[in-house]
C-alpha cells in the first residue's frame, strides 16, 4: 500500500492583509503565494479572506498571533507577522508541533535564501518569488516518509553501511577548512543526505534544500540522470548570499568550546528559529559590524574562477548589495550549474515545474557538458560573460530601485536583524561541501584558493570511496519496527522504509504520531506503552533522544485487563536488546 | 480567563457566560463604559461584535467548504473552541491555562446537555431554541441566564474537584448493609405509598434516590419506570448540586477531621461569588419543611419555576430525560435531608405521553422545513416520509385529542406553545403533610447513620497496596466508579493525603484520566506512561457477567471533533458497549476501567500484580445490588 506524505494535499499561503483594508481592495490582491498554484483563484480568495479574517479577531482578542487553527478535515499552522500571514495546512492527524515545525522552516528557508520578506516583495515579482516558494516547499515535502515530517528531521546518509573511518574522514576535512578564519562552519553531502556538519540542524536543513531535491525520491528519473552524469569528471564551487538570524550566527562565531558547551546545555535545536519571527525587538539586533565591514562586492552564482578578477561594480548599502546578489543569484542552483548559462535556467525553472523529465534530464547533461568545458578550458569568455551579466543585473537593479521608496523604519529593522553571509559550495560529482562563510572570503583570494586545494583531494577521495559503497542493501527486516530520533542532531533512525508501508507500519507510525506528540507537551513524561487489539507501541525519551519500538507478530491473546504476564509490557526489555544493534542505547 | 458563548446562524448571542477576568479584558479592549445598571446590555454588545466575525466566518466555511473550525490557538496559548449543533454555535474561551482543548470542547457539550435537560425537544429546533434561551423580556432572560451560568459555574467547579465528574460515573458510598436498607425504605416507605396516594393528581413516582454530596447512598425505580441513563443521573446531580451545593473543599474536611493538628492552610477555595453565597447559606441551614399551600406553587413554565428566589422543596423543577423516543418531561423534588444529604424523587407528569407526539411533530417539521429550505417542494417528498398533507392531517388529529383533554388548542401555529402550557403545568406531587411525612421518615431513617454518611462521602474506600497512591476504578456498564477520596486526611490512608503534594497528585490523576480518554478516543485501551517519580496504568477491558474477561477487541479511533469520551456527554461507553455488544450478541458485555497511579521506583511487575488484584477485589463490591 502506497501511502502519500502527509503533505501532498496541502494549501500553503503568504497573505500580506495591508494590501487589503479597503473595501474595494480585491483579496487577491494581498495573496502573494498560494499553493497549490492551480487552485482556483476564488477559492484561494475564500480561504484567504477567511483564515485572514478569522485570525485577525482572535489575535485581537487575545492580544497575540494566531498558532494552529483546526478545522473538522484538516489544520493549518500559522504565522503572523508584520501584516503577513502564512499558513500551511495538513491532514489532522499530523502532530500540531510537527506542523508548526514545518511551517516555521519554510519560513526560514525562504528568509535564509532571499533576506527579509516584505523587502524581496519589493525587488522581485510575485511569479519569481512564488517559484522559490514553490521549490522550498518541494523540499520540505519531498520525498521522505511520514515520521521524517513528524519528527521534522534531517535526512542523513546511513551510518551503519558506511566506514567510520570516512566519517571521520569527512569530519576532519570540514575542520581542515574551519582553519581559515574566515570559514565560520560546513556541512558535507552525499546524494542529498548529511555525511558530516558543524551546522546546528536548523541550518544544516537550510543548506541542504537544492541537494535533496536533486536526489528526493520524487526526482528519481533525474536523480538517475545525474548518476549518470556524475560518471564523468564533474567539479565546481560557487557561492551564494544568505542571511542569517543573528542567533544562529552567534551560534556558529562561537568559539568551539562553546559549541560544545551548547550541546551540553542541551539547548532544543529549534529554538532559535521559534524566537526568531516571534519577538524581533531592538535589543536582539545584532552588533552590525558585519554589515558595515561587509566588502559589497557582487556574490557571483558563478563558477569561483570569475570571482578571482576584480568586481566591476561596488555598491554600498548593505540593501543595494543584497538587491545585488540576490538579482544576480536569481536561481541558486549553483551547484548544478556553474555557468551563468540562459538555457539551464530555463531548465531549472522546468525542472521545478515538473513539467518534462526527459527534457530536464537532456538539459542536465548538455550542462554538464558545459561544465566540463568550462572547467577545462580556462575561463576567459566566461569571465567576459559574467561581466555582461553583472552590468545588466545592475541596471536591472537601479531600475527597480528607484521607484522603491525608502523602506520603512519597521522595514529596517527587519533588514538589520537578519544577517547576510556566503554559503560556499564545492561539488564533485554527488558529493557536495558547503561552508559558511564571513562576506570577506569571495574577496579574499588566498583564503578562497587554501579552503579549494585543502579539500579538493580528500573530497575526491571521499567521493570515490562513498561511491564505491554498497548503498546498504537493508538486513531482513527484523521481527520489530523501530524509530530513534535523536533530538540534538535532529536525525531519525528507522527500520520503516520508503514508502510502501505495512499495516504493523501504520499502526506504528500512528502510535508514534500520538506519543511523540505527548512528549512534546509533556516534558516530565519519560516513557509510554500504548495498546489497543493488534499492536503495542512503546515510546522512551531522554533529553537527547526519543525511540519509538514495536514487536512484530500477532499478540496473544488477551483481554486487555491488568496481567503482569501480557507481552505489551516486556516491550521495553525487547527495545534494549534489539535496538542494541542498530546503535541505540536505551540502558 | 474563560468565556462560553451560545450563538445562532445570525451571529445573535443566545447566552453567554464569561469570568471577571475575560469580562475585564474585553471593557477595557474596547473601553466599554462600566456605568451602572448599564453594564450589562452594553457588555452583552461588545461580546456580540467581538465575536461576530468568527460565527459569521463559521457559516461561511461550511456554506462554502463544507468544513468548519474546530479550535484555535494562539501564541500566549489562548484557546478557542468552536462546535456547531444544528444552527447553535458553542465557542469556548480560556486565556489562563487552567483547561485544555478537551476541557473545553467537554464544557460545550455538557452545556449542551444541560440545555436538553432543561429544555428538552425544544433544543431540535434552532428557532425554537433562540426563543427559549433569549426571551424578549429583558428581566427574564437575565434570570434564565443567570441560571445557566450558575449551571455551569457548579459544572466546573465538580468537575475541578470531584472525582465522579472527572471520569464521569456516579459515585457509590460503599456499605452494603445501609444500602439495602435504604433501598428497601425507598421502595415501601416512599414510592409505594407516595403512589398508591390518591392526592398525587395523575403524577407518579418513577425514580427515588439519596445523594450524599454528589455521592449515591440509595437508588430505586418503580417497576413501571424506565431506565434512567447515567448521563441523566449525573446532569441532574448538577441539577441537586447547583441548589444545594455542598462545600467540599480539601481544607475543610481536613480541619474538621483533625482539629487536634495545627491548622494550615493549604488549599485557598476560589472565592464564591456574592449571590452563591446565600444560597450555601440556605444549604446550610437546617431544612425545615414548610409547605405552604401547594396550589400556589403551581408554576406554568420552568422558567418561572426558574424565578422562585428560594428553592422550595414542593416546588419542583422541570427535567427532559432521556427516553427511547424522546426526551421526556419529568418533575424533579429535591429535599435536603441535612446540609450534603438529598433526597430526590423524580415523577412522571400527567399528560406526559403528550411530549413523544410533540417530538414526532417538531422534527417532522423540522424536516420539512429543511426540504422545503432546500428548494424541493413539498410534493415531491423524499422517499419514505410521510408528505405535507399526511402530516397535516395527523397534527388536526392530535389537536383534537388534544381539545378532548381539556386544552385550549386550536390553531396549528399554536401547537407548540400550548403543549409547553399543558406539558409545564406542573401539578404538585402530593399534599404538603404527605410530603413532611416522607421526608421525616427519611430523617428518621438515615438520624443515626448521619454523620457517617458525612465521613464515609469523603472517605468512601481505602485500599492497602504498598507504593499505590492512586486508583479509579469504574463500571461503565452501571455508569459507576470507586475511588479513595483525594481529600481524605487520615494519617492511616496515606501520607499523601493533604496539602500541595495531595494538590499535586489530584492534578496527575486528573490529567492522567484526561490522557487515558485522549488514547482512547484514538483507539488504545491499555496505556502505560512514567511520568516523573510516578509510575500511570490505565486499562479498558469488557467481561461477561460472570466476571469472564473477554478478547480485546479494535476500538474504532473517533474523529477529533467528536464528542469527548465519558458518560455526561453524547456517553461514550454506551456506544462503545454496544459496538462490543454487537460480537457477543448471546451474553450480556460488561465493561471496566482502571486508573492507578503507583510510586516510579516500584518495579514494573509489582504494579501490574497490584492493577490485577485490585481489579479483582475491587469487582467484589460492585456487585451490590442497587435496585
């Protein structure tokens, strides 16, 4: 039986209510993004208008934003925020901390790529933007089973069919590089799963949004493409500007004493991104230092060898760098194509749409073509291009400028709140390495050439070896499914695969939904076993962890009256000496 | 911060019941002027605009979704719940943390409840429900409403404190030998001679039982009586406990038991509000039985039973219970005995078979009215109902029976209003002398047992099980439950017994049964949780009546949105008994639940040992018979 991830029916929307607060403002006119796009635009104004209306009086009422609004068929996380409202629907029996969770991602996902909202409304048309939306959404939904969005977890590569030693490996290339001041911390990927980060987990999700799409199992006919393609020699950098919350930046200039302090102190992961959109107040603005000091030189999405030549333009406000980069990063795909090339955008842009896999797969390897050309030959025309390109992002730039008025003080208080910075990502084939780093670095040519050549051979190495490993063909099912979830890194360990579930698997999932979402509201609640006719769940957490187990196989016979002798109650015995082997450890 | 609020289709507020503090919020939200006398109309003004926007939105969704709001939350964790009954919208309010989303939607459907009760077949018809709850005349709809409210403040308060509305089954005082004897003096003493009187003007006693503060001493039925469902019995307990409320706070017992100890207050009771006040006062006082001429007590509506400032005893109250047809009007005599002791009589009117007819009618015009609202015409009836004319012709029937039994009937508009006349009219049970005389029978009775009924209500069983703090234990096919009293202060019970740590356990039972109903709901009728040093067990399971425990079955898992587990509202178990019924068709099914709440450092094994035997000793008693 194939079961649907939970979100695939799902309304998601961005309504900006000050465009509509006349009567004869049409409220179509404050939908900024509605998902599906297909749906009819009269029954996206219905549940716009309503929800919108709706959550206005009730935050009136109980002066604060609305969180979750249920209804009868299904419920919608929500956020409000500066006349904004975002909402995102799934099924009821979702956990309302798990949606809430997803909601706020996206959210995030959108600011990390993009900056402050309500200013890239002002840069950028609503159809560009909502193809942005769209892909953070496909990333989010894409491809992983239901316990991946109710634990809202990262997907990570299997560590049981993997050396250590590459692990290991990994995880000294990642401080190998750390070893330029101006790297702040990285992750490395393989196949759109997490190998090794220094990322706490909210932002290693971030990071990761193009990577999985490319290997979700949604895109498995492109994934196979790029197996394909990855054959052929295939290495590049690029970099793109991103913004950070001044929380998670003060995470990552932490020294790595605290780092580990942090752990220790056991602060929830999610945290920062739950405060962050919350309350924004003057006191949490950043010392802005970095956006002072920020060389504003154009982010190019383009392959790192360009960036080496002077920048033609500079631009000075922090705004005008960002509408820079941004302009120019108009798709950052720039793993996939390291050429500022017309064509892949475009098939880029289909890709998204899902429109012809094939063609997609066509386009992907005439890129890959280029790249390899490229890469080879030097850079000269490329660089004459990429030229081109920036003087026309800035005319385009100062066209869309000049009408703009002078953001709001509100506006810029947003502006200084989220923080820019470079995302660096060094591919080679499906392993990709991405680094956070200080705005200096693409400037910064000795850095950017010691980062490159430390790692490129260990990265080729690493690759060649992940390659090489069998993607761990599963054991036999054992008599048992379990989930572990390890709440400080954010990782999910499960013998439920894929998509195709049994019923033992429902019932699993299903328990787990409920007892997960008693956990999360009840902090003092150690552990629970959940019965009813045909299955048994048991649920421990700790601080650190949550393990959800159940005995396969039909119970005995029972009546469900208080007896020592029921096999529900040896689960949790059971747990401790199966899941022994899969690395957890419940004693 | 709590609020409860009725409205109609039209956003028109039908009642609302909120708390100083929410009231506060809203004047001063909207700087509503707070001028004497005015107060009232203005406020009942701004909570229609304030919430306006939601019902209107409410009809909306469903016009056009097909789909309705369930619940809202904000960011501070203010909840709002929404459910529609019919054209009736409840909203449910709390700002402060005090309940939870379930205590909420459970709050909307014992107001429900409570409505039925005193309205009847009335709450089928959202119109004639509008004109029931929101009457014209100003003076009487703050009467009606202070009524509900005070209903519902009583509600909340048992439900806080009580165990037997937690888990919503009726208490039993456990002592066999009284019990029977007070059975059988209700049954020779009391109905068989109230009935066999010839003064009782066609009423006749269908139900008579002794409550100790909220707790069952004695039930009996008359032969001819129908069932009375435990929903029934524990709404009227509201009923008993709203004119009679009995203080049954932790501290109070705890000093009147131990006034040797030093004092110390651990428990501060809310403060009543000022107009509660007399009537515990009244309460306390002993009950004197002064029946003045019965006639004069003659009340046309229940809601002019509503107006009498001072319960009389003779005056009875009209109640709805629940019957296989409809709901069907009864007269409700409460007499305190002593202040904690009732003594309730419920009696079957004259003319009461009036009612089923009536319902036929309403919700056959109901029907119709939905058709015709549909657009179809009344000719093309659907299948299987009887069409316009046929109906037509049976209501003239009616009528005419109706003309026969001496009431002014004549107009078809009029039928409902003048069977609310006929069915009201409320014909005292008996002479005043017969009524002292039962009563004093009944204290004479229960004289020497008194004050340990009193003690045995808060102390009602104890159980010694090393390591066990807690049990509830219920029969939900009888609708009835045990349990150690969460106040009691016998050093012998339990250490536990007073101050916070007895505040802190009753917080962790109630939110363990609260958790237990919430797994059950989605289909799990075994739950263990360790919860911090303490160690929950629920378990669900059916037998026969021989005691045979019989195979678990799938408990199918209800929507969100449906009715909450337990027996006051929509009862649960009942279907739930039913469903199970249905695989054991040749044995009658019985089904149990047990709650215990154990110390976390016992070991595993010697909990569940402890659930067995206590199941098992604890079936024992419940086969006391009570009728």
């Amino acid at each position: 039986k194939i079961t649907l991830p939970p979100l695939t029916n799902s309304f998601f929307f961005l309504y900006d209510s000050s465009k509509v607060q006349e009567e004869v403002d049409l409220t179509r006119d404050g939908i900024y993004y509605f998902s599906p796009e297909d749906t009819p635009i009269d029954q996206q104004e219905l549940l716009c208008g309503q929800l919108a209306g709706v959550c206005r009086c009730v935050s009136e009422l109980s002066s604060s934003p609305v969180r979750l609004l249920h209804l009868r068929k299904s419920k919608y996380a929500v956020r409000m925020k500066d006349k904004f409202l975002w909402a995102l629907s799934c099924v009821v029996d979702i956990p309302d901390v798990s949606v809430c969770d997803l909601l706020d991602q996206l959210i995030a996902l959108f600011c990390f790529y993009n900056g402050p909202v309500r200013q890239s409304y002002q840069l950028y048309s609503k159809q560009e933007l909502a193809l942005r939306w769209a892909r953070y959404l496909c990333h989010l939904q894409g491809g992983s089973t239901e316990l991946h969005h109710i634990f809202s977890c990262l997907r990570t590569i299997d560590s049981t069919h993997i050396d250590p030693l590459l692990l290991l490996k990994a995880a000294l290339i990642l401080q190998a590089c750390q070893r330029c001041p101006l790297v702040l911390a990285g992750c490395i990927l393989y196949r759109g799963r997490v190998v090794s980060t220094q990322m706490p987990p909210a932002l290693t999700v971030k990071v990761m949004v193009y990577e999985t799409q490319t290997y979700s199992q949604d895109f498995q006919v492109t994934a196979n493409g790029l197996s394909s393609l990855v054959g052929s020699p295939f290495s590049s950098t690029a970099t793109t500007q991103v913004f950070l919350m001044p929380t998670e930046l003060h995470m990552l200039r932490c020294p790595p004493v605290d780092r580990a302090c942090r752990s220790h102190c056991n602060q929830p992961p999610c945290q920062p991104s739950r405060s962050r959109l919350l309350s924004r107040t003057l006191s949490d603005t950043p010392t802005t230092d970095t956006d002072s000091s920020m060389p504003s030189s154009p982010r190019s999405s383009l392959s790192d060898e360009l960036c080496f030549s002077p920048s033609p333009s500079r631009v000075n406000t922090p705004i005008h760098s960002n509408l820079m980069n941004q302009s120019e990063y108009f798709t950052p795909d720039s793993h996939v194509h390291s050429t500022s090339n017309g064509t892949n955008l475009c098939a880029v842009e289909e890709h998204l749409a899902g429109l012809n896999i094939n063609q997609i797969k066509s386009e992907e390897n005439k890129l890959d073509a280029n790249n390899h050309v490229t890469n080879k030959n030097g850079n000269g025309e490329t660089e004459e291009e990429a030229k081109t390109k920036s003087k026309q992002i800035n005319r385009k730039l100062k066209e869309k400028n000049e009408p703009t008025n002078t953001p709001s003080p509100h506006e810029t208080l947003e502006d200084t709140s989220l923080v820019p910075l470079v995302l660096y990502q060094h591919r080679v084939k499906g392993l990709v390495l991405a680094l956070l780093v200080e705005p200096e670095f693409i400037t910064d040519h000795s850095a950017r050439e010691e980062v490159h050549h430390s790692s490129l051979a260990s990265l080729n190495g690493l690759e060649a070896h992940l390659r090489n490993t069998s993607p761990g063909t599963p054991g036999p099912p054992g008599p048992y499914t379990f989930a572990h979830y390890d709440c400080i890194q954010n990782t999910l360990t499960t013998n439920v695969c894929g998509r195709s579930v049994g019923p033992q698997d429902q019932a699993f999932v299903k328990a787990t939904k409920l007892v997960h979402s008693h956990f999360s509201r009840l902090d003092t609640l150690q552990e629970a076993i959940v019965r009813n006719a045909s299955s048994a769940v048991y649920g421990t957490r700790t601080t650190a962890q949550e393990t959800y187990f159940l005995q396969q196989g039909t119970p005995v016979r029972n009546s469900g009256s208080p007896d020592p002798q029921d096999s529900a109650f040896s689960l949790p015995r059971k747990a401790r000496l199966r899941l022994l082997k899969h690395g957890v450890n419940l004693l | 911060m709590k609020c409860l609020l009725l409205a109609n289709e039209s956003a028109e507020v039908l009642f609302y019941w909120t708390d100083t503090e929410f009231e506060q919020r809203v004047q001063e939200q909207y700087g509503v002027s707070q001028e004497e006398g005015e107060r009232l109309p203005a406020f009942e003004d701004s909570i229609n605009t304030l919430f306006a926007p939601i019902i209107i939105s409410c009809s909306t969704m469903v016009d056009r979704l097909g789909d309705n709001y369930t619940s809202f939350s904000t960011e501070n964790n203010h909840i709002y719940v929404l459910h529609q009954f019919e054209e009736c919208l409840y909203i449910a309010v709390n700002g402060d943390g005090d309940e939870t989303e379930e205590d909420l939607k459970r709050k909307i459907f014992v107001m429900k409840k409570l409505t039925e009760i005193m309205f009847g077949m009335v709450t089928f018809s959202g119109a004639l429900l509008r004109k029931e709850l929101r009457p014209q005349d100003t003076e009487q709809r703050n009467r009606l409403w202070k009524k509900l409210r005070s209903l519902l403040e009583t509600y909340s308060r048992l439900r806080e404190n009580d165990q037997s509305f937690l888990v919503e089954a009726v208490e039993r005082l456990i002592h066999p030998t009284l019990c029977e004897q007070c059975i059988e003096f209700l049954e020779r003493r009391l109905v068989q001679q109230i009935n066999s009187n010839m003064d009782r003007m066609g009423e006749e006693v269908l139900h008579a039982f002794i409550l100790v503060h909220t707790k069952l001493l004695a039930f009996y039925s008359s032969r001819n009586a129908s069932n009375l469902y435990s929903s029934d019995l524990l709404a009227l307990i509201i009923l008993v406990q709203d004119l009679y409320p009995s203080k049954i706070n932790l501290d109070e017992t705890s000093e009147e038991l131990e006034s040797s100890s030093v004092p110390e207050v651990f428990y501060t009771p809310e403060p009543s509000p000022p107009e509660r006040e007399s009537v515990r006062q009244r309460g306390d006082s002993p009950p004197v039985f002064q029946f003045v001429d019965p006639d004069v007590q003659m009340a046309e509506d229940s809601l002019q039973t509503l107006e009498a400032p001072t319960p009389d005893p003779s005056a009875p109250s009209r109640v709805f219970l629940e019957s296989k047809e409809c709901p069907m009007p009864h007269s409700m005599y409460c007499l305190p005995l002593w202040p904690g002791i009732t003594l309730v009589l419920l009696t079957k009117i004259p003319n009461s078979h009036v009612a089923t007819s009536v319902c036929y009618f309403l919700e056959a015009f109901v029907k119709l009215e939905k058709r015709l609202c549909e657009g179809h015409e009344g000719a093309a009836a659907m299948r299987g109902q009887p069409s316009v004319q046929e109906q037509r012709s049976r209501l003239e029937k009616l009528i005419k029976t109706w003309a026969g039994m001496d009431i002014q009937t004549s107009q078809l508009q009029n039928a409902w209003t003048d069977f609310k006349n006929k069915a009201f009219i409320c014909c005292p049970l008996c002479t005043g002398s017969f009524l002292q005389l039962s009563a004093w029978a009944a204290v004479k009775k229960l004289m020497d047992w008194k004050d340990f009924l009193l003690v045995k209500s808060k102390r009602n069983i104890t159980m010694e099980f090393p390591g066990l703090i807690h049990f509830i234990y219920v029969d939900r096919s009888n609708g009835q439950m045990i349990a150690p009293s969460l106040n009691v202060t016998d050093r012998t019970v339990s250490e536990l017994g007073k101050g916070p740590l007895a505040d802190f356990i009753k917080k962790k039972v109630w939110s363990l049964v609260a958790t237990a109903q919430r797994y059950l709901q989605k289909g799990y009728a075994t739950v263990t949780l360790r919860d911090g040093d303490y160690f929950y067990c629920y378990f669900l399971w059916f037998e026969n009546e021989t005691g045979y425990k019989l195979e678990v079955i799938d408990i199918p898992s209800s929507p969100d949105d449906g009715a909450p587990v337990g027996m006051l509202t929509c009862d649960y178990y009942r279907k739930l008994l039913r469903y199970y019924s249905k695989k054991h068709q040749n044995e009658v099914v019985k089904c149990y639940e047990l709650f215990t709440v154990h110390l976390g450092v016992i070991p595993n094994e010697y909990i569940l040992q402890h659930c067995s035997q206590l199941a098992r000793k604890l079936w024992e008693p419940t086969r006391i018979p009570l009728l």
